[in-house]
C-alpha cells in the first residue's frame, strides 16, 4: 500500500508501537511474560472496590447511565466533572480557575498530540520547536508531532547520591530559550526516572517561558493532588502560561482514556476545537465515573491514603532487590521520588541497552531501552545507551522474578 506522508509517519516502528507491541504480544501470549516494561497501574483491591460501588450507583440511577454512557458530551468534556474540578484545584490550591480553564481530551496521548502540534512545527517560513529542558523524558512525546525535528533536549545535570542512587537536575547554565522554541514541557514526576523537579527548578522554568513569551507545558499525570505518586514533598504550580496536563489513568483507569488540560481559555478552546474534528466527543464515563470523588474531595484523600503509600512500598521493595541482586556491579539507579518506574544506569554494560532488552525479551521479561527517551537530544551521548526503564507497578512476585533474570543478564554481559 502507498501511504501518504502522514501515513508513512504514523505506521513506522517508533518506540511508542514497540512499548505497545510488546504489550499486545504479552497479553496474546501462551505463557506468561513478565512485564516490567508497559506504565499499566497497579491493582490495588481498596480502590477497585471503591469504583465497583460508583458503578454500583451509576447502573442504579436512569439519570446517571444515561449522562455516563449514554450521551454525547461537550468537545470541552462533561460540564459537571470541569466544574467540580476547577472548584477543587481552586480550593486546593488558591488557583484562578474555572471550567473554561479546564478540558477534556481522549488521554493524555491526544492532549500531548493537540498541545504540541498547536505550539511547534510550521509557522509559515518559521519551523518552532517543544524545548525538553531535562533528558531523558517521557517515550510517547516523541512520535505525536506532524512534522519532523518537533523537539530539541537539554542534557541534564547528574547529582551522585549515597547508596549507588543519583539524581537529573535541569542544567540552567546551559539551558538556551531561544525564538526557535514554541513550549517547554517537562513531566513531574518524571516518565521514566521518577524524578520529581524542586520547587525552585519549576519557579525557574516558569520565569524562563514567561521571559520568551512560551507556555509551560507540565505533564502531571503522576502528581498532586491526584492519583499523588509521588514521594517527596513538591508544591503544584499553576498559572494562565502553564498548561498542566492530568490523567485518570494512573488511579487505576486506563482503560477510559481521560486525560485533562488546564490551562488559559485560548488554549483549552483551542484545544476543544481539535477534539470536535477529530473525535466529536471525548469520553464521559471517566468523568461520569469520578465526578463525586472530585465534587467531595474524596479524591485527594483516596490518592494520598490508598495510592501513595501503595507505590511507595513498592518502589522501596524493587530497590532493595536490585541491590541485593545486582551487588559489587556497576549501576545506579535515579532515585524514586515519584511515578512508577525504576530507571538504571550500567555504565560499564559493552552492549547497549537495546541489545540487553532483546535479550531480557527472549528470557519473557519486557523492559524499555533507554535510548527511546532521549529524543530531541542532538548529541550521541553514551549515556542514553547505559540505561532501562522497569516499571515496578506489577505483582510483587512478577517483579521479584523479573528482577532476579535481570540481574542475571546483567552479571553476562558485563563479563563478555
């Protein structure tokens, strides 16, 4: 078949289609692949009970069914749901906000697709550019944008810490905003190393797009106040030059695909405008699902009571394993301020790490290559190539096994 140019760039291998792949092809699989590669969410008893009894409530009420599963809604997304969540963040947070700074958008995926096509690529005789400040960063950024040479990244700095663990820090020193750049955009906590940039590195970030007259796009999918994976104390930022993008997925929802923007009325209508032409509609059984959790609060208290500590205890197990199983060898591992991955850095591995995934791959376990999340960045820098993402998210017993054949892989190509 000959495809357009559109199609011949959106059905090529990339790193997302292959993430994805390995996830169908485990899911179809005969016998069990351990599956320390995908960002699915945790089964976490308490909270699936929680939802049972919505749905509960919803399939008892004519009016509810029929607002949830029943109607079209708005291209901005159900009215109720924006309402409820502007009034919490309001609350919350003291933010100016209202439901015209809120929309709905088919997943997170479809936000960063709409936000970064909007604000990079062709401007007539100008090309702009998403300015990714701290490398390495989130894999599915990488191959939303229309258009080739969509990202440019900055290096980070590397902070060595006690226990073989160390930390990415933006490189102010280095970090250049110049007219090429359309949006700056970090994640926090950060997909794939569970970073969680300070205070002072968002304050400094906002003065810098503000400065170049750009917004500041924050990826919260992970963060406060909800589903609140994250493990370090942070304060939420908000304001009409940032767009803050939320997720249900990580509560426990993936399957609805609901992703949130929040941002000025320009950008969110913006926005809404592109979920017409594309979807018509964007899901309303997230928002149908959620909406009294968001309306009481009860939100907040579910991520910080039953989600938090879940994923806390589980990063704190992985590590310990990894150090155990992996002990007098070279590696690091960033340390787990949030998000649910483990990111390790070998920087004796003679392989690579996409070589250490095929191998990991043909043993049943699925990892992510490193080189995937350094997109943007123009430099060939070893590091990019020393590195894998683990998710940690699975069965204790899942992750524990998939730890122990790592470390086994490891151990053999480190002695080749």
């Amino acid at each position: 078949m000959n495809f357009s140019d559109f199609g011949k760039r959106f059905t090529r291998m990339t790193g997302t289609r292959e993430l994805m792949d390995d996830l169908g092809e485990a899911m179809a699989s005969d016998h069990p692949f351990l599956m320390l590669g995908g960002g699915n969410p945790s089964s976490i008893p308490a909270v699936e009970e929680l939802i049972k009894k919505r749905l509960r409530v919803i399939a008892g009420d004519d009016g509810e069914l029929r607002r949830t599963f029943g109607n079209y809604s708005p291209s901005h997304g159900d009215i109720r749901f924006r309402r409820a969540l502007a009034t919490l963040l309001r609350r919350e947070f003291g933010w100016d906000i209202d439901a015209r700074n809120v929309c709905l958008t088919v997943g997170s995926q479809g936000s960063f697709f709409s936000l970064f096509n909007l604000l990079a690529g062709s401007f007539g005789h100008e090309h702009k550019r998403i300015l990714l400040p701290l490398t390495p960063e989130y894999i599915g950024y990488m191959d939303v944008g229309l258009v080739d040479d969509l990202f440019v990244a900055q290096r980070p700095s590397i902070e060595h810490l006690d226990n073989g663990m160390f930390k990415y820090h933006v490189d102010f020193e280095q970090l250049s905003v110049d007219e090429s750049v359309g949006a700056i955009c970090v994640s926090r906590p950060t997909n794939p190393t569970g970073n969680v940039l300070t205070d002072g590195e968002m304050r400094h970030l906002d003065q810098l797009a503000r400065k170049a007259n750009v917004p500041l796009i924050v990826d919260n999918a992970y963060g406060l106040p909800f589903p609140h994976i994250i493990f370090v104390e942070a304060t939420p930022i908000w304001n009409d030059n940032i767009i803050l993008c939320m997720s249900l997925s990580k509560l426990g929802l993936p399957g609805i695909r609901n992703g949130i923007v929040i941002a000025n009325e320009e950008i969110v209508d913006a926005v809404a405008s592109i979920n017409a032409i594309v979807n018509l509609a964007v899901p309303s059984v997230g928002a149908g699902l959620l909406h009294e959790w968001v309306e009481s609060g009860d939100i907040i208290r579910i991520s910080h009571e039953l989600i938090t500590p879940h994923y806390r205890h589980k990063a704190e197990l992985a590590v310990e394993w990894f150090q155990s199983e992996l002990a007098g060898l070279d590696f690091h591992i960033h340390k787990p301020e949030g998000a649910m991955f483990l990111w390790l850095w070998f920087p004796s591995l003679r392989i690579g790490c996409d070589e250490l995934y095929r191998r990991l791959k043909a043993r049943d376990v699925l990892v992510i290559s490193g080189h995937h999340f350094f997109g943007g960045l123009a430099e060939d820098w070893d590091h990019r190539h020393q590195c894998i993402r683990v998710t940690y998210s699975q069965d204790s017993d899942v992750v524990r096994r998939g730890i122990r054949i790592i470390a086994e892989e490891v151990k053999r190509a480190m002695e080749e």
